[in-house]
C-alpha cells in the first residue's frame, strides 16, 4: 500500500535517526528552559510549546519535550515537513511521558489540544494528550501523519479526529476515556470527511478502550469512521490491524457504543484485533445504502454485548476465520448480524455461546433484510451454544440448525 510505504519511512527515520543528518533538533523544558535561549541543546532549552509555533521548522527537524514535564497549554503546529523528511515532536531524557494538558486551555472550534490542521509529514511520538475541551489530537485536512507510542485521553471530544485527512498512522498508543460530552457524538478515534476521495489509513497495535460518553450507538465508539446524515464521506484503504478495543460505549445508555463502527462508502479491512465487551457491538459496518466492501477477520471477539460483528452494505462482505465467545447469560450477545442489498459471505467462523440466555434475540447469524436471505453464503462454520440454539432469516422465525440448513445455509458446518 502506498501510504504504508511512506510512513514506514517516516517510521524509520524516528527509529534510527535521533540526530537526523539535515534538520536541527529542539528542545522544550517547561520547568528549566527559557522562551530567551537557542532551544538547540538540553542545557539551552525553550519553555513553552508557545515558542514552537514561533521558531521557523523546516523539514527533518526534531522537536523534543522534556519526560516528566506538563504543559498547560495546546501544541499549535506551525509548519510541515517533506516526504522522507518528516518534522519530528518526540521526547528526551528520562521518566514519564511529557504532558499536554488541556484543562484550563482555551480551544477554537475544528482544533484540538495538538494541533496539526493543514500540516503534512508529520511524527508524533509518545506524548500524551489530555484534558481537551475539544479534540485530544486533530489532523484537519492534513496529510501522512503518523502517531505512535502516544497516550490520549480525558478528552471532551474525539481522542484523535482525522477529517479530510489523507495517509494517517495511529499504532502503539493507548488511547481511552474520551467522548466525555454526552450530548455529542465522538470516539477515541475518529475518521470523517465531507470533501472528495480520502485514503490511507492505518491503526494498528493500540489499546482503544473505556470510551464512555457519547449519545445513542453514534457516540462513544472506540473507532468511528464516517458519520450519518448527509455528505456521507469516501474513504478507501482503511487497515484496521492488531488492537485491542474493549469497553467503549456508555453503560448507562441503551446500546450506546461499539467497539468500531462505520457510515461512509469505499473499503475497510479488521484483521486480528481483540474485541470485547463493548456496549452496543463489538464491529457493525456500513449503513443502508451504502456502498462499502467490507473485511472482518481473524479477529476475536467476546461479550460484547448486543451482537460480536456485522454490518449493512450494497457492496460486498467477507467475514472469514473470526472467533465469538459469548459467556454472559445477562447480554444479547449475538453472533453476527447482516444484512444490506450487497453479499455476505460467513465461512470458517467459530461461534461459542458458553451459557445459557433467556434472551429472545440472541442467535448465531441474524439476517436483517430480505434480500439478503437469498445472498448469504455461510458454510465452513462451527456453531456451539449451551442452549439456545438458533438463527434467522429476515421474517425473524427463529430456526434450529436442521432448518437453517434446509434454507440453503451452512451446509458442510457443524453444530455440535
């Protein structure tokens, strides 16, 4: 993929360059440095993160913030690196991650706490972002950015917003507890748009979890890509890789979160990530009308708690070699649930319901249009339920196995 090249560079660079050959490297120190020095060596630091967006960067420069130290105001980036020579925000010395802390910081609207609208060829690495009144990070109309080793959290609104963004990296980073304001919609990630095609997004190898606000299931999602309404945007090559997203969704609402969920037209693919106990789904993609081609698998998925994955889409869908546990007897916590004009296809899936339910909707595959009853391939699939049993078609009659396979379904799967 192409934006994966680039930032791989970019990734690079941060790895092995701590001193790159052309660029100058910064450094902040809130506690020991001055606005009135260099800022080129630790012993002649500047203070504020004001001085940044003062300074003249250019591309392959670092600038460095001290570990241990807390900034109590937003990181405004001012300028943009180049391909293979991205501008560097990084850490030095030793200790805790540096702060950026957003609690008495005033913030205009589309901005976040870092900064980096119209910015490109960007590195963000291990800050953490806290306490926004708005975003924790935004990245409007920028650029191959990539963040990684960060921890983003406490914020009002999105943890990390990407919005008419192209080639964007998230990895390695915690990011939780954000979606705080309960009468919006935000995630700890969120990808959106309203302007032409945008592409290139990698998140992989994060802890996405505990997002708590939001409103209805549009709020508090560990991952949101898209939006409902009008202007839905396009967004291609999305790679959702190796995280685990686990509890967003406010408990307090009914249905009210998933651990990943999508309104927009184009491709996205969810391989090998944990994902448990969210609110309302572990991954629903897609809405009515919508053109999506979908990619679920090798992903785990436990208790969350209305159903493990699934989606609406005219497109097309492949949800191949995911496992389901479901062991809460107090939870819906269906398999999947589809449905959408375009083909599903289920095989080599394997769906464990451990306990007992009384719950009335709880199935193994739930089919939620006509249409689609008569384009479902499921087969290759293992089905094992302590009771009870069962799946359905569009007209909801709840089917035992024999029935499901008399319909046309899951004929070389095993229900044992």
């Amino acid at each position: 993929m192409a934006h994966t090249s680039r930032l791989g560079v970019i990734a690079m660079v941060v790895l092995g360059c701590v001193h790159p050959a052309a660029g100058t490297v910064y450094y902040v120190d809130r506690t020991g440095g001055s606005d009135s020095n260099g800022g080129t060596a630790a012993s002649t630091a500047w203070q504020s993160l004001a001085r940044i967006r003062q300074a003249r960067l250019a591309p392959g420069d670092f600038v460095l913030l001290k570990r241990g130290e807390t900034w109590g105001e937003a990181l405004q980036i001012g300028a943009s690196g180049s391909d293979g020579a991205p501008i560097t925000f990084g850490v030095y010395g030793t200790g805790n991650l540096p702060v950026i802390d957003g609690t008495n910081v005033t913030l205009g609207t589309l901005t976040g706490l870092v900064n980096a609208n119209g910015r490109s060829y960007l590195v963000m690495d291990s800050l953490e972002v806290r306490n926004s009144q708005h975003h924790g990070v935004s990245t409007y109309m920028a650029n191959n950015v990539l963040i990684r080793n960060c921890r983003i959290h406490d914020n009002q609104f999105n943890g990390i917003l990407a919005f008419n963004a192209n080639n964007t990296t998230i990895q390695d980073s915690e990011i939780y507890a954000n979606s705080l304001e309960l009468a919006s919609m935000h995630a700890g990630i969120q990808i959106d748009g309203s302007g032409p095609l945008q592409t290139g997004f990698l998140i992989s190898n994060n802890r996405i979890h505990d997002n708590i606000g939001g409103l209805d299931w549009q709020g508090a999602n560990g991952i949101y890509l898209g939006h409902t309404g009008a202007n839905i945007p396009n967004l291609t090559n999305i790679v959702i890789s190796g995280n685990e997203i686990a509890r967003n969704g406010n408990p307090n609402q009914n249905q009210a979160g998933r651990g990943i969920s999508a309104s927009f037209t184009g491709d996205v693919s969810v391989v090998g990530n944990f994902v448990w106990r969210n609110a309302s789904a572990g991954i629903f993609l897609g809405d009515s009308g919508l053109v999506l081609t979908i990619n679920i698998s090798q992903n785990v998925f436990y208790d969350n708690a209305l159903r493990q994955f699934g989606g609406l889409t005219n497109g097309s869908a492949l949800a191949t070699h995911n496992v389901a546990i479901v062991d809460d007897p107090n939870i819906t916590g269906m398999g999947a649930e589809i449905g959408g004009t375009g083909p599903w296809t289920l095989m080599n899936n394997a769906f464990l319901f451990t306990t007992p339910t009384n719950n009335t909707y709880r199935g193994f595959i739930r089919i939620n249009n006509p249409e689609q009853d008569s384009l479902l391939q499921s087969d290759y699939n293992t089905f094992y339920s302590a009771g009870p049993n069962r799946w359905m078609q569009s007209n909801d009659y709840k089917l035992t196995f024999p029935g499901w396979q008399a319909a046309g379904y899951d004929a070389h799967s095993v229900n044992p």
